[in-house]
C-alpha cells in the first residue's frame, strides 16, 4: 500500500492523468466516462490518504491541498480565507489551457469536488485556465452546509477576453 501511495503521490502521475483525460475528451462518450473515472481515482486517493472529515474551514482547505501530489504542493495555494470561504489556486499547466473547453475543465474537476465532498466541503471552479487566459485556476472552497449560490461556477461564466 505505501508504495502505491507514493506512486501516486507523484506530480508527474497526476500530470500523466490529466493528459491521459484531455485524451478522453476528445471523444464523445467522456462527458459520461470521465465523471465516473474521476470519481473512481478520488476515491482510491481518498482510501490510500484516508483523511478525516474537516470540521473547520482552514483544515477543510489545508487537506484538500494535502491530498494533492506530495512532490507538486508549490501548484497548489490557498490564496485567502474570508468569512466562510476559502480561495485556492492550481498553478500547473492543465492540458486544456486556452482551449476554450470549460466544461471539459468541469468534468475533470469532479475529482476535486469529489474529494471535497468526503472530507466535508464543496469547490466551485470560479475561473478556469481553459478560457480565463490566466496560467491558474482559482477555487472556491466552504464546508458542507454552506450555501455556493452568490458563487459563479466558471462553465456558467461567459468570458470576454
């Protein structure tokens, strides 16, 4: 099991994933493949890692980042903590920066939504490097219970730019 956790707490598997994905994209069944397929790898994360439910906002945030790689947590920042949300940003280069695909940038972050919701909390993508033209993803993340309705996911954003 650990030398399982350490493979896949590494950047370049992480990396290989998100590739691997945009792959998928570009055929028409993944918009029902790739939610399952992101679901199944949060949860082999989430049993390997095993974390506890956070009952806090700064340890909902601090173990999302934690359950990121372990040799790639520089991509990873928690930008801010402001009432009942805490803002992160992803720092690595997403295979489908500039393509315009936003709902492509949302199936894949079901992982993180996934990931989120076992360890109680939410994340909304609020602008994604697909279509921000931005080098980053900025996130939103709460506890459960919190509503997201003042938060605008980034695929329900029009972007002028």
């Amino acid at each position: 099991m650990n030398l399982l956790k350490e493979l896949l707490g590494k950047q370049i598997v992480f990396n290989s994933t998100l590739h691997f994905l945009s792959f998928l994209a570009t055929w028409e069944i993944s918009e029902r493949t790739i939610p399952l397929l992101t679901e199944y790898l949060a949860e082999i994360n989430l049993s390997i890692n095993n974390p506890k439910i956070s009952s806090n906002l700064v340890e909902l945030a601090n173990t999302w980042k934690e359950l990121m790689p372990l040799d790639g947590q520089e991509y990873f920042k928690i930008t801010e903590i402001n009432g009942d949300t805490a803002y992160a940003e992803i720092h690595l280069h997403c295979p489908i920066r500039g393509t315009g695909k936003v709902d492509t940038c949302y199936e894949f972050m079901n992982y993180d939504r996934s990931l989120l919701k076992k360890v109680g909390g939410t994340l909304t993508v609020l602008e994604s490097q697909s279509n921000s033209g931005k080098n980053f993803c900025k996130l939103a993340i709460r506890l459960n219970g919190i509503g997201t309705d003042d938060l605008t996911p980034a695929h329900k954003k029009m972007v002028t730019s």
